[in-house]
C-alpha cells in the first residue's frame, strides 16, 4: 500500500476505540483528511501528546478510502515550523480558525497558499498582534482561498466604495449601496480599511466582525461552531 508523506496540523482529534484516536489533518500538499492514529492513546513516549493542535508535523500515511491511517508522526524539524503556543483568549481563537477549516475546507483539496496563511495566523496569535484584526484577515484569506473573495473596494454596480458611504452585503455576494441606520450596513471606512488590513476606528471592529460573522454563516449553511459557544461560556 503506497504511503504519503507530509508536513501538517492537527485540526481535531477525538478518542476511537479503545487506544486510538481519530483526527482531523490539514496538509500541505494533500489538503484536509480524516486519519486514524492506531493506539496512540495508549503508546509509550508521549504518541498522543505529540498529536496537539498548533504543532507542526511530519506525517505519513497510507489508506485508499476516505479515512487514512498515521504510519509515522513526528515534529517538523525545520527552523521555519515550530509548535505555537496559545493561551487564553488566542488558545480559543486558534480552535475557531481550526473549526473554520474544518467546517469549510473540502477534503482532500490541497492549497498550499492557505497553509502558509494558517501558519502566518497562528504566529500572529502567539505574539502581540490585534487579535480581531487577525482574525478579520484570517477570515478573509481563508474565504478568498476557497473562491468566495469579499470585495471590499467596489460595490455590485461596479461603483467604487466611498469612507461616507454605507453598504450591505447580500448573501456573501457583495456590498450594495443602502441609507445609513440600515439594519446590518457597514460605514465604507470600515469596508475600506479592512481591505487595507486594518480598522478605522473603534467602531470599526465591531462592524467588521459582525460582517464576517454574516458572510461567514452564509457559506456555513447554518452550522453553528462549537469554538464560539466555548468561548462564550468561558467569558
């Protein structure tokens, strides 16, 4: 049975059996699979407590139906990867990234784009960074690197967005020209500086997470994530 090879995260993992553990893999070159990692939970030399999510890894694996089985599992040796470390409020917000992926990556759909990008994010949570603004830009990348690029510089008509403008957006479609107290609507300096990869101003934040909260649950069909309703419990 051929075997691949990969450097990748763990997403998800949960207890299979008696001994194993089934986990979700997000892969440079393979995308995101389903595995099964054989008696980890029970082997010697710490097996499970490599298989934690935010440490980059070696893999193998071999399997020709949807669920793949670990050979081999190891930490990522080169300078570039090494195991993030989260807490507090940046630990829940590396397991919404993680959801997010889950939810919305197909399986076995590699972007090697996207991989970088998860990485560059979970850098960004680990240190002092805007936490808000990198979960905005995570967000964005992530739905531009699945073919469903927000525009935040033009409207629907094609008109050129405006700071004093107000818009809103229409089934993750686009941003439609509105009167301002619109249920909804965002300021065009919100839209505007969010492309720019910053906030205008305070009220910014709030207006640009509740957009991607929006645009986000369109392409979610109505799933809920786990990670926001943990966050909130814990606050």
């Amino acid at each position: 049975m051929p075997i691949a090879s990969d450097v990748a995260y763990l997403l998800h993992r949960r207890a299979h059996g008696n001994t194993s553990l089934l986990v979700d893999i997000f892969s440079l070159n393979h995308g995101r699979f389903p595995a099964i990692a054989k008696g980890a939970r029970a082997a010697k030399r710490g097996a499970s407590g490599l298989l934690q999510p935010f440490s980059p890894l070696h893999m193998d694996w071999s399997g020709n139906g949807e669920v793949k089985t670990l050979r081999r599992f190891e930490r990522a040796g080169d300078t570039t990867s090494r195991r993030i470390a989260l807490e507090g409020v940046r630990l829940y917000c590396g397991f919404y990234i993680n959801e997010l992926l889950t939810c919305l990556l197909p399986r076995d759909d590699a972007h090697a784009g996207l991989f970088g990008f998860y990485q560059q994010t979970l850098v960004a949570l680990s240190g002092n960074d805007d936490i808000e603004l990198a979960l905005r830009r995570f967000e964005l990348g992530l739905l531009d690197q699945l073919g469903h690029r927000v525009n935040l510089e033009t409207s629907l008509d094609g008109e050129p967005l405006v700071d004093a403008g107000h818009y809103l957006f229409t089934s993750g479609a686009g941003a439609l020209a509105c009167k301002a107290g619109t249920a909804g609507a965002c300021r065009g300096c919100t839209l505007l500086s969010l492309a720019r990869g910053e906030f205008a101003d305070a009220e910014a934040r709030g207006e640009a997470k509740h957009l991607l909260r929006r645009i986000l649950g369109y392409h979610l069909d109505g799933r809920s994530l786990k990670s926001r309703e943990l966050f909130r419990l814990t606050r």
